[in-house]
C-alpha cells in the first residue's frame, strides 16, 4: 500500500491533550516559516473534548509554529503510515508570542531565570501509565513476567524515543496490576517538557499500534495507586555547569537550588491546579499513597512533596552532576509546559525574595503536631481540583507569572472540566478521565 506521508502539527492545550492539524510532510518547510492557522477557542476544548465556556467565542485567530527540533516519526510497521508530528509554540498573526500559550509561558519563565540569576533548569519527567496488554490480575508488581507479558511493546517505545530526541534510561513494571514506567534522561530547560509531551504520545501510539491502551490517568480506581509523573530537576548556569550540590550546606543543596525550592514549597498551593490538573488528581495525592499530600521537602523520602533524591556515595566520584531533587505532585493531566513552568516561575519567585527552606521533614507530615507544622510552613496540599483552582485565582504571585488574560482563560478551562463533571460519583469520573489519558 502507498501513503502520503503526513505531519500533524500540535499544541498541547489547557487541559493537556495534543491536538493538532495536518498537513503533507513535503510542505513541512512552508509551515514551519509561514505557521498553521488556530482559533484562540481551540485552546478551551476541555480535555473531554467539548467546549463549556471560551472568552474568545469564534472570533480571533493564531499560528501555531512548528519548532523543526520537536519533529517526531513513529514507525508502525509496513502496513501502516508512520505516525508523525511536530511541536508548537503559539504567535499572533502577527509573530509575536501569544501571551496565553503554555510553551511560550516556560520559555518566558526560563528567559528570566536566566536574565536575572544566569540560571537554567535541567529536568527529567518520569511517567508511570496502565498498559492494556497484560494481565489484570494482581502479584506481579515489578515483577519479571509482567516485563515478559509485554511483549515488544516497551522496547518499540525504547526505539522510538531514542530516534526521536529522547534519551530512555529506565522501563519497569510498576507496583499496580498493569502499570508501567519509562523515564527519559534529563535535559534543558524546553526541551525537558517537549520530551514529556513526545514520550506520552509514542506511548501511545505504540500501544494503539499493538490494539491496546496505555493510559496515564492520575488514578485508575479509587483506593488504588496511582499514575504519577515525578519531576526531577536541577540547577545549571547558562554555561551548563551544574550549581545545584553543596556538600558543606545542610542536606547539599546549594543556595541556588535551596531559594528556587523554597519559592515551589511556598506557592505549591497556588500553582498546583497546573500540576495535579484533574479532579481525580487529589484522589492521587492522599497520605500512604507514595505521591505527596504536604507542601514538604524530605530527604529520600517517597511521599515528599519534593524528595531529595539519594546520591552515590562513593570515593572519587563527582557529584555536583547528578545531585537533583523531585518534585512528585504531579500526573499526566498537568500540561508538561505548565508543570515546568510553575516549577521554574515558583522557584524563580524564591530566588528573588532570597527564600530559605524551613527544614527537611523526616516520616509523614501527618504525624507532627499542628504547631510543628505550622513552624515548618508545612500545609496539607488541596484536596480537589475546585479548592486548588480558588487558591490560583487569589494568588497574587500567580497572576502576576500568567498575567490576568492567560490565567482567567486557564481557570474558565478547568472550570468547564468540572462542570462536565457535575453529578458523576469518583469511579465515573475515573472512567471519563481514563477514555481521554
Ligand atoms: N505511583 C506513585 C505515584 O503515584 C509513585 C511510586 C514511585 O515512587 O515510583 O506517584
Ligand atoms: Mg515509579
């Protein structure tokens, strides 16, 4: 059979679905300098597909420009037409940024990370997702079998990022019945996102391939494990080396990394509606669910907010490099330019106001007093998608990173989300977040 080669170009929208257009690959030259035309709405689709409410109605229009280093081929086999897309960033008709587009948003945040301190972000986004295609049954977390059952599905993955800009460094099974992980290797500032957006859809469009569904829903049942994405990240200098690690300080983060944590851990709770972006988000971030339910920084500590993560402690060895902290509040419904973005405005906000972390917590936050809590600034995180969105719109700090038209039509976004979900109970609501991650 013969094919037209064709190219979608895509935008990753409010509510963290790609959705793009197409065109004939031999035109991608024309399209990335001219850009493909996008309706302003087309940003408020919510992620279940439907619009509820837009400030832009029908009027308006912007480009989506196709950034030629985000170009992705999936090969599906012989009999069918490789998979193909490109990222964008979105501009005014005419080619300036467009100040609502979550790409251009990271990429504002990190130009001033680096005007104002010469820093930059390295980050790693780890994804865990449900695969269709093994067993159900319980008793195989991280188990071989389950690696086995597989098939050839995670080495195809394996290939494709790698010809696609990603580095794969890890693939497991996970503990939950179905559950998998891969992570990507780190890297800089835009890029760290679009491998996050490029690794879950060659996921799945490897999964589909193979007749199945790899879902990265936040949680695939109530009272279940769930799928988290865990942020790891650090601090370079424009040069790129890294400034992060500081053996002779508390824990080893250096001043840098300690103001940019500090400025996350004090406006987690104004920001995290972009990072745990669903309703069912919250049902993820409960105590003794090894994701994150305070706004804390613990040391080797798998239900941290932020986790410093552990270090080789060998003779020799350099550190500085591989020293990094994780931030672990967040799924796959949080836009990864969102996601990175908050965690770089945050962290930018500390390092301007000269913040210090308040102390590492060692074991549950739960378990300490108010008072203790309190002196550590310590605050259970939203527990719903509403109560986060309410927390957003009255943050100063955050208004000001988004500016009033880009979080309003942000927050009219989730909002609508929430009234397509009005009257289902958890385990629909489950189901109608499943059907579209
Ligand atoms: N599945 C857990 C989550 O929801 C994380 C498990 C792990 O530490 O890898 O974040
Ligand atoms: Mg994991």
């Amino acid at each position: 059979m013969e094919f037209t080669d064709v190219i979608l170009a895509c935008i990753t929208d409010y509510g963290s679905r790609v959705r793009g257009k197409g065109f004939p690959a031999e035109d991608l030259r024309k399209y990335v300098d001219e850009g493909v035309g996008l309706a302003p709405t087309n940003l408020m689709i919510t992620c279940f597909g439907e619009i509820v409410d837009t400030p832009w109605g029908p009027r308006g229009d912007l480009l989506m420009m196709p950034d030629p280093a985000t170009a992705v081929a999936v090969e599906l086999g012989e009999d069918r037409p490789a998979e193909r897309f490109i990222l964008c960033s979105l501009d005014r008709m005419d080619g300036t940024p467009w100040p609502c587009c979550p790409r251009h948003w990271l990429r504002r945040g990190l130009e001033a990370l680096e005007a104002e301190f010469g820093l930059t972000v390295n980050a790693a986004f780890e994804h865990e997702f449900h695969y269709s295609g093994v067993s159900a049954g319980g008793g195989n977390a991280y188990a071989l079998d389950s690696f086995r059952q597989q098939g050839a599905f995670l080495h195809e993955v394996l290939h494709a990022l790698s010809r696609n800009g990603g580095v794969p460094e890890m693939v497991m099974p996970e503990y939950a019945p179905q559950q998998f992980e891969v992570t990507n290797a780190a890297a800089i500032g835009l890029e760290a996102a679009d491998r996050a957006v490029k690794l879950r859809e060659i996921v799945r469009a490897i999964a589909r391939a193979h007749g199945e569904k790899a879902t990265f829903a936040p949680v695939m049942a109530a009272n279940a494990v769930g799928n988290g994405v865990h942020i790891h990240f650090s601090l370079r200098r424009c040069d790129g080396t890294p400034v992060s690690y500081a053996p002779e300080r508390e824990h080893g983060l250096s001043r840098e990394l300690e103001g940019f944590v500090a400025g996350i851990l004090a406006h987690m709770h104004e920001f995290i509606a972009m990072t745990a972006a669903s309703n069912i988000s919250y049902e993820r971030l409960q105590p003794n669910r090894w994701s994150a339910a305070y706004n804390n920084l613990g040391s080797q500590d798998r239900e941290a907010a932020i986790r410093i993560c552990p270090l080789l402690d060998r003779p020799g060895l350099d550190l500085s490099w591989n020293f990094n902290v994780e931030y672990r509040a967040a799924d796959a419904t949080g836009n990864p330019y969102l996601v990175l973005g908050a965690l770089v405005w945050a962290g930018l906000e500390g390092l301007r106001t000269k913040s210090t972390v308040s102390g590492v917590t060692q074991g549950d936050p739960g378990d300490l007093s108010e008072s203790e809590r309190e002196r550590l600034g310590i605050r259970r995180l939203p527990t719903s998608l509403p109560e986060a969105l309410h927390l957003m719109e009255t943050s100063e700090p955050v208004r000001r990173w988004m500016g009033e038209e880009f979080l309003s039509a942000y927050l009219m976004n989730k909002r609508s989300e929430l009234k397509l979900l009005d009257g289902l109970d958890l385990p629909e609501q489950i189901e109608r977040y499943v059907a579209c991650f």
